[in-house]
C-alpha cells in the first residue's frame, strides 16, 4: 500500500516532477503527465464552477489522486485495490514535503531547469509507502520558514480550519491536520499571521508555550540547513 508514482504539474500542465517507477505503466512519463493534464483540464471546462475538476478517476489497474496547491497539481498514482481513505495522508504529506523542500525554486516566475527537482526521488522512494505518523512527523520538522514551521505544531493544539480563517488567501488547508504557507505571502501579512498565532497560543494555553514552540521550530530550521 502506497503511491505507486507522483506527478507535479505546472500551471499550463508541463509536469516539473514524475516518477512513476512503481506503476506497471509502459510509457513515457512526459505522455502520462500530459494525457492525466488534458482529463483534468477538460473536466473543468464542461462546468461553470472554477474551482471544480477531478479529485479521483479509476484508469484500468490504476487509482488517479488530483490535488491543487498553489498554481500546481500534484498526481498520485495508486493500486486500484488500495483504499483512498488510506492512501491520502500520504498523498497530502508528500504534497507538503515537495513544496518544503522546493519553496525557493518555487517561488521563482518561470522555472527554467526541471531537473533539480529529480533530488526528490530519494524522498519519494523513502517515503512513498510509509505511516501516516511517520511521514507526518518528518513533514512537522521540515520548515522552510517561522510561520510555516509554527503552524506545522500548532496543528496540533488548534483546529486546522480554525488557523486557516486567520487568512485563507495565503493559508491552504491539505487534509485534516496540514496547512501549507503560501509561497506569494507578503512579509507584513506573514508578520500579522504569525503575532496572531502567538497571541491565539497565549490566550488559550498561557504565556511561555509559544515561545518554546518557537524554539523547536527555529532548531528545526538549523537541522534542515545542515542537512541540505
């Protein structure tokens, strides 16, 4: 149980990422992005609503996950005996795992070079069919950023929907305990985010405790330097 292949997609359908080594699909990866980027775009034309499409297709031996985030579309690719139930977790971590490890490419206009995002095959390989605790607890210490890595924990404490209503322009909710930090965030509204969260933090479990979450989350950021 797993995914069995992951697809990251631009805005226009040009897939930035794919690996699709565990599917027992024959094909060029370049031509699956494309065909899965052409259902996708069609669904959304036959109806009025913008934000719909197609969150999940069964093609033959193959289960299909669409999620968007920011202007990309992540693809998993799943054993059709698999239950979506429990594959999306993993699905939604590697989501916020791949846009972790990439925000600065990411936050670029045009990206000219895809092939530096060929480094997250390790993670994928590694990852692709772990536990959701595992995975998620790996995705909590990767913080590109403060506010990021702060709310990575406080999701723990707080309601996701509830800190996504703090600005739902710039904070996207992913699954039941995920919120992912826009990478187009201005530093003022990433600053009024971030006092807000403190002053949330405070209200509700007392003074001290933000700033020790704070402290893990800025260890959290040294260890990623490290690493990287």
């Amino acid at each position: 149980m797993g995914l069995n292949g992951f697809i990251v997609m631009d805005q226009g359908g040009a897939p930035l990422y794919s690996n699709v080594h565990y599917t027992k699909l024959a094909v060029d990866p370049a031509l699956i992005a494309g065909f899965l980027s052409a259902i996708q775009s069609f669904s959304k034309q036959i109806t009025s609503d913008a934000g719909s499409g197609i969150n999940e297709m069964t093609l033959h031996n193959i289960k299909i996950l669409y999620r968007g985030m920011e202007t990309y579309t992540f693809i998993g690719l799943v054993d059709s005996n698999d239950k979506i139930k429990d594959i999306e977790p993993i699905m939604e971590n590697m989501i916020c795992a791949f846009l972790a490890k990439f925000r600065k490419q990411l936050r670029e206009a045009a990206i000219q070079n895809t092939s530096l995002f060929s480094s997250f095959d390790l993670f994928f390989e590694k990852w692709r069919a772990a536990k959701e605790k595992e995975l998620q607890k790996w995705c909590e210490k990767a913080s590109p950023t403060l506010l990021q890595g702060a709310l990575n924990k406080l999701v723990n404490f707080f309601p996701a929907p509830d800190l996504v209503k703090i600005n739902p322009l710039v904070l996207k909710g992913i699954g039941r305990k995920l919120i992912w930090v826009s990478t187009k965030i201005t530093d003022e509204e990433e600053s009024r985010i971030y006092s807000e969260l403190k002053n949330r933090t405070d209200s509700m479990y007392g003074p001290g405790m933000f700033e020790n979450l704070e402290k893990d989350v800025k260890n959290d950021i040294e260890t990623q330097k490290l690493i990287h």
